[in-house]
C-alpha cells in the first residue's frame, strides 16, 4: 500500500504541476503583455511553487492521519489523494493572482498583500464551507467512515488551507523575481487614483455614517424613512 501511495500520490503532483503551467500560460497569453519567454519562465516558477504546495500537503496529510489512527487502506489512501485537489484549489488563485498584479506594487511583499487583499475572503469562505461539509461525517454511526473519512478529510482542509494561504503567500514573498512580474503597466493618473480611491470611499461613508448619527439624536428618522433611504439619496 505504501508503494501505492507514493505511485498515485507523485501522478497526481505530475498532474497538478501539467495543469497549472497550462494555466497560467494560458492567462498570461490572453493578456499579450510580455514576451513568449518571460510568460514561460513565469508559469514555470508560478506551477513549480503550485507543485511544492501541493506535494508538501500531500505529505503532511498522510503523517497526520498516521498520527490519528488512520490506517493505510484503499479508502485512506484515496482521501489522502483529495488533498491535491484542494491544495491546488488555494494555491493556483494565490500565484495568479501574485504574478499578475499591476507595476504600481513595486516589491514582491506589496504584490502578495494585493492578491491576499482579494483572496483572503473567498478562500476562507471556501474553507468554511468544506469543512463543514467534512464535519458532517463526525456525527455518522459507522466507525468505518469516521476513521477512513471523517479524520483524513478534516486533516485534509486544516492542511491544505494552512498551505495554499498561510504557508504559500509567505514562501512567494522571497521570489523578488523581475520574470515573476507579469501585470500591466499602470499610467501616472490611473496609479493615482487606485491609491486615493480607499480612502476617498472611507471618507465617504464615514460622513454618511456621522450624518445619520446626528438625524438619530435629532429625532428625524422614523420608520416611515429609513436610513437607507438617506444612502440612496446622498449618492
């Protein structure tokens, strides 16, 4: 069984590794922004850390679930396996999205921010979800399926997100590579207003925020005119 593992486990890497430098090929030549070369050397870099993430995942899963219990058995191997579908489900988002962030993030550390800015939310929501999914199978009657189920499978989203966002975003922070910078020149004007436009929206709602504040001490809204109503107003 465990020469099994290691032959399925290093097919599906394989796998992921081919599908991921497609797809970032892929992305980069839609937008036609750099040289045949530099897209290439890209994806390479981008899929070979995909590749790393998902390899280490694919590791850690199986030591864990040895740890719990969890026997090396056809079932146990195949939800060991599950962990390189959601590794690369993290992990690709999280590299696209790095390589390609506009010319205005200067350093690789700016870049990750940017993308992890954009990520954070669904890729927490995604692991939310999935594990509640997983939990599920604690409250089932069989032992069988909470041993070769229920315990890989909870080891399985606990390892892949803590890989894909946690692990992955700080790794890409030392890859201050210039063929790793593939996004879109910026003009001065539009670099300006990306950077003013958070604050401005801030500034904005916090003066909507302080005038419905002062119309509530005043007595002036009543559920006849709701504050939404002041929203749509104001704008």
């Amino acid at each position: 069984l465990w020469k099994n593992f290691w032959k399925i486990g290093l097919i599906a890497v394989l796998a992921c590794f081919g599908v991921s430098f497609l797809f970032l090929v892929s992305k980069l030549y839609m937008d036609r922004l750099f040289s045949t070369g530099k897209i290439i050397g890209g994806s390479l870099i981008g899929s070979l850390m995909i590749t790393i993430t998902t390899a280490a995942s694919l590791v850690v899963v199986a030591g864990l679930s040895t740890l719990f219990d969890v026997s090396f058995t056809g079932f146990s191997i195949m939800s060991f396996v599950l962990s390189v579908g959601f590794a690369v489900e993290y992990s690709v988002h999280v590299v696209a999205r790095w390589m390609i962030a506009n010319a205005t993030y200067k350093t690789s550390m700016e870049r990750v921010e940017n993308a992890m800015d954009f990520l954070f939310l669904p890729t927490f929501m995604s692991f939310v979800s999935s594990t509640i999914g997983v939990a599920c199978l604690a409250f089932t009657d069989f032992d069988f399926n909470q041993v070769y189920f229920f315990r890989p499978l909870i080891i399985v989203m606990f390892t892949t997100y803590f890989f894909g966002c946690w692990w992955l975003p700080a790794a890409l922070v030392l890859l201050d590579f210039d063929v790793v910078k593939l996004g879109r020149e910026v003009s001065p004007t539009e670099s300006h207003l990306e950077q003013k436009a958070e604050p401005l929206v801030k500034a904005d709602n916090d003066a909507l925020r302080d005038e419905e504040l002062e119309e509530v001490e005043d007595g002036k809204v009543t559920e006849e005119t709701p504050v939404h109503h002041k929203h749509h107003k104001h704008h």
